[in-house]
C-alpha cells in the first residue's frame, strides 16, 4: 500500500541512486525546504502522471550524499521500459541526482524495512584540495592513524551504540551489528568505512568525530573503550562534518524479486 | 626583473598550485574579472607586504582546471621558511586554490620559459555522476572508444597542429611536438591524456571534440587525418567544453634551482 493513499497500486518499483547532498535539507520531504525524496516525489508523479511516493531505505541529514541509496516507489501501470524511464527521468532531474537502475520488485518489498545490511564512506581530506570541497572533511592537522585504525577495530566488539546516539532520537534500541570498521588510505585522503545491519541517527558523523579526536591525542584506546562503554552520547566527540559523509551501500535479500515477471 | 616594476628584486620562487577554475574567468588578470593570477598577486602582496607581481607557466581560460599548475614571483626579502608561508597562505586563499609547494629558483627561472614539458587531461563522465558536476564534460550517448583511441595515436605523427588552433591567436609557429596522446578508462569516465612541449590557445579542448566526433562517427579516421593535414581549424570538431580540462603538469629542468642556497 502506498503510504499516501489506502489505495493499494499493482506494482512496486526499486530505483538505485546517487546525490550529491550539498544544496538539499536532507532527504525527508518538508513543506519548504528541497530534499532528495521531495524532488523525486514531485519528477516521477509528473513522469508517471499518478501520485507517486517514493519511501527511501534511510533518512540523510542535511549536506550527506549518498553514492548508493535505494528507494521505492508503487505505480497503477506497469513501466513498460525501464531502461527508458531511467534515461528520460534522469534527464528530468537535477545533476545532483543520477538514477542508476530500476527494477520491479514485489509488493512487500520495502527498502527500509527489507534491507539487511546498510555501508557508510567518510571522507577527510589530509591537504588542501579544491576538488574535494564539499565532498571531504578538509582536516590538515597532525592525527595518529595507527590510533585512529585500533579505535576503529573496537567497534566490532560492541554491540550497543547509546553513546554515538543522539539524545533525541526516537528508536526502541540502540543495538547495531557493526560487521566492517576500518580506516583506508586513498591519494591524500583517508577514508573510513563501516558497514551494519541498521546505524542510529547521526551516529557515523559521532564515530568518526570521535575516531579523530583519538587521532588528536585528546582520548586514549583506553578512554575510547569507556565511551563505548559509557552508553552516554555526552561521553563521545564531536559529530564529523556532514560533507564527508556518504551512504554507500544498501544490501536486500534476492527475494524481493520473487514472483516477478520480468517483461 | 619583475614585470610591473623595472626594480629587480633579490629573490624569485617557483609555487606548485592547483585549482578549480569553475568560478574564476581563466588565470590571466583582469581589471573587474575574478581571475587565479588576479587572486594570487592581491593574497601574495599581502601576506609578503610588498607589490608580488604573479607569472604563470600558461594561461587557462575560463573554467579550465588545473591539477598542477607552476607560477613564480620574486621578493625583496627572503622567505624564512617556506613551509609555514605555505601553510599560512593556503588559509589566506579561497578553498578552490590549493597550493601544494614554494620553493627558491635562480633569476633567470621562468615558469612560462623555462618549462620543457607540459601536459592536460580531459576528463569525460560516461554516466550521469552527481560527484562530477563541474569536472568532467557529462557525455553520456554511444562513443566508439577504440576508434576515439586510434585517431589519439595519429596526433603523434604530426608536428604542425594549426587545425587545432584558435585563427585569432597571437602565435608566431603553430608546431608542438607531441610526445603522448591516449584514452584510459577510469571507473565510469574516459580520460584523455596529452603531453607536448608547448601547447596552442584551445588546443586540447578542439582536439577532445573532434575525438569525440570520431568516436560519434561523425568523421573517419581518414577524415581526421585530412583535418590534421588541413591546418584549417574550420575543419576541425567543436571544442570539448572547459570543465572537462586540467592542466596537469609543466616540467622543468633541474638547473632552475642551480645556485641556490637553501636554507
């Protein structure tokens, strides 16, 4: 069903997209502000001429991007070419969203609630780089990596992440499944990856806030398994920027295509 | 000799920069335009407390983008130590300036005359890419790579590139030689590389489209060597646009440095 309407529609629809989030308030539609999903709610009603709403897997906050976010979306009639849809509404949408495939799935098939697992990339930018403004943390102060790489090997050893949650977040639980945790070299880059079955809100810009602050000397290895331990959001660093932030990867299981026939 | 002033000064530096040209009307001075030079000289005038009048190993036009750029300027007073001048002037300077090292040269070192060697790259997004706004052409239609590849390989046959070159440029020779032309693939972008002594006013820009035109099949590879047998720039392709180029290296024989004590 679509969340707009009680009216059941026929056929439910996967689009794999990137964006870059610099000039949107994130992805929630407002009444005022330009989201992602805003945008893509009012280009596929005017593509598709219904109403359509487009649900994501995850909500962004202001000035995240997203290399691979997934979103679903329901229709009356059936798309008769994907494919052309998919060059014609890219067309239709700003450069800041590219849409990379489209697919029909089956009705239960929700890409909040069916994704298994969710990847985050941070960003920082070791030198001055005018190609990576706005799209790195630009942060040329001395940090310890090696400090930096064991903080992160730690996660993998919690499982509840109160401390990198905030305060006011509206969630029953705090536990995640971290499964990846490490920092990478890239050119002048070092980039932070993480991967989980779900992330609270804001909580890779707290991990990496404070994963550089380890950097920093200001926290011990020691002092860093406290504030994992503390369950205290006011234990941890400062929330990195968002700027350096990405949703990378979105992960369903095969069978949200079961039943389909492909045409 | 500085070139505002006939007083010549005791000292002359190299500076290693990058930018982004997006917002900047090309590198050369400008009486209202915001251009990179411009941009140097108020900065370095400043930060120097005398007039630093900038030279630069080339001029970019609007939009160009350089990787590595080398520009030089000569002072008075000797620098103490040029890497705390770079780091102090790098937070002076705009985010789309970055300069990457300072160092002393003799007098006679000219970042213009003294280079041998320089070289651009062109980069071309084959998908729509939300990341790539701004710094590569987005050119998503059918392009045929392999021909796009062996009519690059033809430009090394030829010395005299005035089908290249804009008819109202001030040159007194239309010959470079040019020591390598190629396409590589790179995720989902094709980047032409470029590499020759000298370089003619949108040179590169006019060879990238007419490439593009082959890889169209809008000309055979026997008609783009009529077209580089021509010397016409009309028969030539439409220039590629400037947010595709990067000015990526200017090279230099050691002897600039001959002489020089360092401190």
């Amino acid at each position: 069903m679509s969340e707009t309407t009680n009216k059941p529609k026929a056929h439910r629809y996967f689009v794999e997209l990137s964006f870059d989030g610099s000039n949107f308030k994130g992805w929630q539609v407002q009444p005022k502000d330009r989201t992602v999903q805003g945008e893509l709610i009012e280009v596929f009603s005017k593509f598709f001429r219904e109403e359509v709403y487009v649900i994501g897997a995850g909500r962004t906050d202001t000035g995240v991007h997203a290399t691979h976010m997934v979103a679903h979306f329901e229709l009356d009639a059936r798309i008769e070419s994907t494919e052309d849809a998919l060059y014609k509404l890219n067309r239709f949408l700003t450069t800041e969203i590219a849409l990379k495939r489209l697919y029909e799935v089956n009705l239960e098939a929700h890409t909040r609630f069916s994704a298994t697992e969710r990847a985050y990339v941070y960003r920082i930018a070791r030198v001055k780089n005018p190609f990576s403004v706005g799209q790195a943390w630009s942060f040329q102060r001395d940090l310890n990596l090696s400090a930096m790489k064991e903080a992160a090997a730690m996660l993998l050893e919690y499982s509840d992440f109160a401390c990198f949650c905030k305060a006011d977040a509206d969630v029953k639980t705090t536990l995640c499944d971290v499964r990846a945790a490490y920092w990478e070299q890239v050119g002048d880059e070092w980039v932070f990856h993480i991967r989980a079955d779900r992330f609270l809100r804001n909580m890779v810009r707290a991990i990496v806030g404070t994963l550089v602050e380890v950097g920093e000397g200001k926290h011990t290895l020691q002092q860093f398994k406290e504030i994992l331990e503390s369950g205290n959001r006011n234990e941890a660093g400062v929330s990195a920027p968002a700027e350096g932030l990405y949703l990378s990867e979105v992960i369903y299981p095969d069978s949200i295509t079961d039943n389909i026939i492909h045409g």
